[in-house]
C-alpha cells in the first residue's frame, strides 16, 4: 500500500477506532471483566511491523527478553516483507512467526482475520508494541487479549496518541537512542510505576549480531558475482546506495554519489551501486555518468538481504543513505559510512564499531519524528544533507581504507566510533 494511503488510513479510522477501544476498555476494567495476569508469562508477542533495519537494532531487545523469560514462548509479528531479516538474526522459530502482507488491503485484511484469530488461541500473556507511528499495531496488541500490554504512550505529547488501554505504558523518550529504548520495554513488563520503565538506564555498550555463513557460501557468492560481471574480478570494491528508499527526502544528492564513484573509479577501484529493483533509475543514472568498465549496477541484482550481505563480505567500503543497508552490514565486516539528515544518528545509528556517522545538525534536523509521523514540513531541499560535502566523506572514506589522506582539508560534522 502506499505509504501516504497507510498514514490516511491510520489517521481517519486509527483514531477514533483507538477512542473506541479506550472507552471499551474503561468499561470491562469497571466491570473486572479483564483477564487476569500470570505471575510468569507462557507466551509472549512482539510487534514491530516498521522497517527492516529496525529489526537489527531491536535484536538486544530480543535477547533481554529469552534471557529474563527463558520459560516463555517468543512471538514475533511483522509485515511479511520484513520476515527474511526476521530469520537472519534466528531469534525465534520459524512457526512462531506471524507476518501481514502490506502491500495491498484485501491481503492485509485477510491476514489481519487469521493473525487476531491466531493470536487469541495462543492466549499472550504479554504483547509488547514496539511502534513509534501506527495506531494499527497498538489496535492488534489491544485485540490479542492479552493482560498485560507494553508499548509507547504519548501522555500529554502531541502526536502520538494510540489509545488510553495499555497496562504497562512507557514514555517515548527522543533523546536514546532506539536501541535502549526498546530495552525499558522489556523492563516495563514488570514494573509498577506509572509511566513504565522508571529505572536508571545503564546505557550498555549493544554488540551487533553476526551473521555466519555456510562453507564456501561467501565464496560461491563472490565467484557469480566476478562471472556475472568480469570487470571488477580481483579489483577492491565500493558500495554505494544513494535510493532513500520509502522517504526520499533521506537521500544525498545523486550528484554526490557520482562524485564519489568517479574518485574511486580513478583510484582503481571497481563501484557498485546497490538497491531494490525499484532502484533501478539510480544504478542507471549512476552508470550513464560514470561510463567506465568498472562501474556496474547491482540494484535488484541480489536475491536477497543474505545474498547482499554476502557481497559485503567482498566489498571493501559501503557508503549509503540512512536506511536498511547501513543497518544490515553491521552483521558483516565492511567498513561503512552512513549519511543522516531529516533523522538522527543519535536515535537510529548502527552499533558497528567501523560505522561512521555524518549529520548535519540545522535548526530543522533531524524533522522525522514520532510526533509527526515522519511528515516532514520541508520543501524538499534538504539542506541537511546536501551541507554534508562529498569531499568530507571522500576524507573519511580514505581514512578507513587506508589511503592518503585527499587533498582539501575536511571539517567533519558528526562523526561516531
């Protein structure tokens, strides 16, 4: 569906279908008809339905759980164009996965129908509503039943209602980032205080999982690839990803990107512009400036995020938007450079330890947030990426690649680990 179809969706029916749940729930807690909590929960359920990279910052939130609830059975609710990511990071089996297909209504209707159905022989005991923007996913955790409800509550903050029902609220805090947030979920399972979550975060250092490979897998990957293209056989590779994805506004200007494969074609590397198959006027445009042998287009090349992530093993540097591909090649090796503007590093930066973070920080930046639904109010000229020059990512790209330094001297804006 498209997205500012979801949104109208979750504005006009969310809200008052939020209202009416409120009032429901008021009712059946005055009448004590509400189910009454275990001491330990059996079955628990987490919703996180939004992006793929967020997936990867919330695998600490996973582990919390299977290590202070090891008797209880992890569930996980996502759309289904998420679910490879899901099965990557091998959090939960297979079966205990329930998907929802977005991309039209009728298939999100039907799998709404057999979802809630699933959800009420299963019986949770704890839902766990990870979403920031969706009313949708706050009207599922309500629906499922279970006694015990987590999620993000807006209290008297604009732009964040989703309902008055939840039993363990928490307050979204914009300032952690998302990674901890996701952590005093856990914590507010249990908690008494109203709002959830009143203890004193330790802000631990996150390890990014690792994702292994089978034997030879890697190598299988790199030799198609170097069949598939023999101009880059035995040449360093750079990544690049300029597509901003479902939000353009987070993308550097492709002209950057081109600045940047030309440089790197001159030094003697081979560059590789990677993306969806809906990308594909990104490679192309990339290619049809470049013209060089060693400029290739890998947009909707891969056949899937673990056949993607596999080429990273090859690749020698990734420079990319915000977005899915920053967050997964921190399950990889590769030294990476991610670019933020309307978003926050502070909030979503990846937790590898060769991530480099550039962030414009205008008066205006970062402007997609919970409290607008990712609206942003900007005209399109996002400033707070086109001030982020590609001679600064140039010096920084040299410096992890172990080049000489570039020749114009580079002030960095935001830089991390």
């Amino acid at each position: 569906m498209d997205i500012r179809f979801q949104r109208a969706v979750d504005k006009y029916a969310g809200v008052p279908l939020c209202a009416l749940f409120t009032a429901w729930d008021w009712c059946i807690r005055k009448l004590g008809l509400r189910r009454k909590r275990s001491l330990e929960p059996k079955r628990i359920l987490v919703i996180l339905l939004s992006e793929m990279g967020s997936l990867v910052l919330a695998e600490p939130m996973f582990q919390r759980i299977k290590s202070r609830y090891p008797g209880a059975e992890l569930h996980v609710m996502l759309f289904a164009k998420n679910r490879e990511v899901l099965d990557l990071l091998n959090i939960v089996p297979k079966q205990n996965v329930i998907t929802l297909n977005d991309s039209n209504l009728k298939d999100f209707a039907s799998d709404m129908w057999e979802a809630l159905q699933k959800m009420r022989t299963l019986r949770f005991d704890v839902v766990i509503d990870c979403e920031l923007f969706a009313r949708v996913s706050s009207l599922i955790a309500y629906m499922s039943g279970a006694p015990v409800l987590v999620g993000f509550e807006p209290h008297t903050q604009e732009g964040l209602y989703r309902g008055g029902y939840l039993t363990n609220p928490v307050m979204y805090n914009p300032y952690r980032h998302l990674s901890h947030q996701l952590l005093t979920m856990v914590e507010a399972i249990d908690a008494t205080s109203y709002p959830a979550g009143k203890t004193v975060p330790t802000d631990e250092v996150i390890v990014p999982p690792t994702l292994i490979f089978n034997d030879g897998e890697i190598n299988n990957e790199v030799t198609r690839l170097e069949a598939d293209f023999p101009t880059v056989a035995g040449k360093p590779l750079v990544l690049i990803y300029p597509s901003g994805g479902i939000l353009p506004i987070r993308a550097w200007p492709l002209e950057n990107y081109y600045r940047v494969a030309d440089h790197f074609l001159q030094q003697g590397y081979a560059v590789g512009v990677i993306g969806l198959k809906g990308d594909k006027a990104f490679g192309q445009a990339v290619l049809n400036h470049c013209r060089h042998p060693m400029c290739i287009d890998l947009t909707g090349y891969t056949r899937s995020v673990r056949h993607l992530l596999a080429l990273f093993h090859r690749a020698a540097l990734l420079v990319t938007n915000d977005g899915g591909p920053g967050q997964f090649a921190a399950m990889t090796p590769i030294p990476t450079i991610i670019l933020f503007g309307p978003e926050t590093p502070r909030l979503y930066q990846s937790w590898a330890k060769n991530a480099y973070f550039f962030h414009q920080p205008l008066a205006c930046s970062p402007c997609l947030t919970a409290y607008n639904h990712r609206m942003s109010p900007c005209d399109g000229d996002n400033q707070c990426l086109k001030q982020i020059t590609p001679e600064q990512v140039l010096a920084k790209a040299h410096e992890l690649l172990g080049l000489p330094p570039t020749a114009q001297p580079v002030s960095f804006t935001l830089e991390s680990r």
